[in-house]
C-alpha cells in the first residue's frame, strides 16, 4: 500500500456527495460508523452483524429496485468473508451495483489485527477474475471521485478496493434497531408496510 | 377410502412446489441446487418474470432475499438440509430486522439415506433451524405440498417471520445411484 493512505471519512463523504435516491448498504463494524458520519440518511441499510451478508443485501437491493443506485460500503474482512458472493453478483452482473471496499488491511473491530488483504491479497482482483463489469484499486481522492461517477452511471457492476488509514476515527454509531431501519428504508421507498 | 397421498405422483410434487410459489407471487428464488429441488430451479429459471439466483453457500440466499424485501419483492431459498448449518449466524439478520424468510429445505440424511456423511447434519437440520428461531413445518406426503407452504408463506410475508418447510426423504424418495 502506498505512503499517504486516505482517511476512510473522507472517503465516504467524497462517495455520498449528491447521493439522490442511491441506497446504501454497510457492512458491520467502522463503514457503519463512516456512512452514519456522513450523515443519517432514510435511504441507508446499516449492518451490525451478519458479517458477510452486505453485498448480498446489495444485490437484492439492485435486482429488486433497477431503477436505483445501489452501493454497498463495507470492510476488507467483511467481504473476504463473502468472496463467493462476488461470483454469484457477477452471474447476476446488475448495472445499478456497485462494491466500495473500505480496505485498511486490517480487522479494526476486534484488535486490529493483520487480514488477508493485509497479507497481500487484492480483493479488486478477485471481482476482476470472477467478470466484474469494472474493477479498480484506488488510492487517491480523484479516483473516488471518478467512483462516485460511475455509481451515479448505473452502466456496470463495479467493485473497487480503497486503501485506507487504519487509524482509528471517532465511533458515530447507527441506529441498531433493524426493525427500524429496515421500515425506514421501505417506507422512503414507498412502500406499505 | 383412497389414500390422499396419490392426489399427486412422485413427479407431480416437484411440479407444484413451483406453482404453489407462483400463486404467492414469488419473484426472487435463491438456491442452492438439490435433486429434490430441480424441478421448481429448471422451472424458475426457464421463467421470465423471476430473477434466479444461483449461490455458491446457502447463508447468501438470507441477505439476498432481505435485500429483495427492502426493494419491494417477496423471494423464497431453496436448500438441501445438508445447507441449513451454512446458514445458522447469517440468520441473525432475519432474527433483527424480521424479515420474512421463506425456506424449502430438502432433506437428506434420514429414510433410506445410503451416505452416512449427510446424516449429521440432516438429522441436526430441524433442530438447528428452531433453535434459530425459524418455524419449521414437514411435508411427508404429496397432497401436503401446497398446504404448508401456503401457510408457511403466510406466516412469512404476513407476520415477518423465519419459516421453513422440510421436504422430507420419504417424500422425496430413495436417492438412486446408477453406475
């Protein structure tokens, strides 16, 4: 990983700029906390467990609203838990989906030890070899922004690695009422519950 | 008095699995593939107004279906028993959240099962899933299909609950193995 690493925050405040109608799902642990920094949101389905479970919510996000952006915001150790999900999105390949991996190599939540992607393996890479439509590793504010581009796009499933600080940020906690969350979530979509 | 059981033949069962999730108006099916299953998959899949989703483990198929939820859609997981203990932590999302969860689990491991390897879990399987919180409900004989998935669904979609219905091996029937 390079020298000036990005602070995660920044991050997801530079992916959430004009977000519109574009569903958020995090996965559990520090992108929860990152997605609520940038501001509470109807549109966003928080994780607090269930680790491996963000980017099929994702993906049954996408398949089931075509219309909207979707865009799952999780962790290193989140998604190595699920990389056989990553082949099952791209047998579905929607154009409305896109992974941001927030990758600090580690897993902050549990004493910041060494992951996977800590030891060398590149999780862009596995969406690239499974047939993610455009797959990327980014290490600079630019080719977020270029990201969010693409989200807005609605062309092509993506997935992209971005290499974070694993400094620790202050802890902004979401709601971990899922009941709620997931009515919140329905209802500013329009549904009766 | 005839028995109820010939209502359907052993191919007929396979074929109203399908169309009793029609008449629910599934639009999601998450599987992972199952013999006793193939019937209802080749029929979803050949079916245009149902997106198939085909997972390399059975816990994809939980966040799969929440997300279809949060969307607007109802869907429904296909499994073999052998794939319920793939699913235990994952339930968790639909134990918070109460998400409707709607499962079809064909059962290995119990009647006639020559592989001992399926037994564990097969005979863990209905036990693990309550434990979970899921509701559980066994089909042994055709003419009971549509009933209990009817009320499984219900109680799915209409009270936001975890409900499974275990398609058993004597319904299913004795796995053959030609050489």
């Amino acid at each position: 990983m390079s020298d000036n690493l990005l602070n995660r925050r920044d991050v997801v405040s530079e992916l959430l700029i004009d977000r519109a109608d574009t569903l958020v799902v995090t996965g559990l642990g520090s992108p929860s906390y990152d997605v609520m920094a940038a501001g509470d949101h109807d549109l966003n389905y928080y994780l607090w467990g269930a680790m491996g479970g963000a980017a099929m919510v994702g993906l049954g996000l996408a398949k089931s609203r075509p219309d909207n952006n979707v865009l799952v915001i999780t962790g290193d150790g989140e998604m190595l838990m699920a990389m056989g999900a990553l082949a099952t999105i791209a047998v579905q390949a929607p154009g409305n989906l896109t992974i941001a991996i927030l990758d600090n190599g580690h897993y902050g939540e549990t004493g910041m030890q060494l992951s996977h992607t800590g030891r060398g393996i590149e999780l862009d890479r596995v969406a690239a070899s499974v047939g993610f439509d455009w797959t990327a590793r980014i290490s600079d504010m630019a080719a977020v922004t270029d990201l969010r581009q693409r989200i807005h796009a609605r062309n092509a499933l993506n997935c992209a690695a971005i290499e974070i600080s694993a400094a620790e940020v202050e802890k902004v906690l979401p709601s971990r009422d899922g009941v709620y969350i997931k009515n919140r979530v329905k209802m500013a979509l329009g549904q009766t519950l | 008095m005839p028995n109820p059981s010939t209502d359907l033949d052993a191919s007929d069962w396979k074929s109203q699995v399908y169309h009793t999730l029609k008449t629910l108006d599934i639009k999601h099916v998450a599987y992972v593939p199952d013999a006793g299953h193939s019937t209802a998959i080749k029929k979803f899949e050949a079916d245009g107004n149902v997106t198939s989703v085909v997972l390399t483990t059975e816990e994809e198929g939980i966040p799969y279906l929440a997300g279809a939820w949060l969307g607007g859609d109802r869907g429904v997981l296909l499994m073999q028993s052998s794939g319920v203990g793939n699913c235990i932590n994952m339930l968790s999302l639909q134990s918070n959240a109460r998400f409707p969860l709607l499962m079809l689990i064909t059962m290995r491991g119990e009647w006639a099962e020559f592989n001992q390897w399926q037994n564990p879990m097969g005979q863990a399987a209905e036990a693990a899933l309550n434990l979970m919180g899921v509701l559980t409900w066994r089909a042994e004989t055709p003419d009971q299909i549509d009933d209990l998935i009817q009320g499984a669904a219900t109680m799915a979609f209409d009270g936001d609950q975890a409900c499974a219905v275990l398609l058993s091996q004597k319904l299913i029937g004795k796995k053959t193995w030609s050489k």
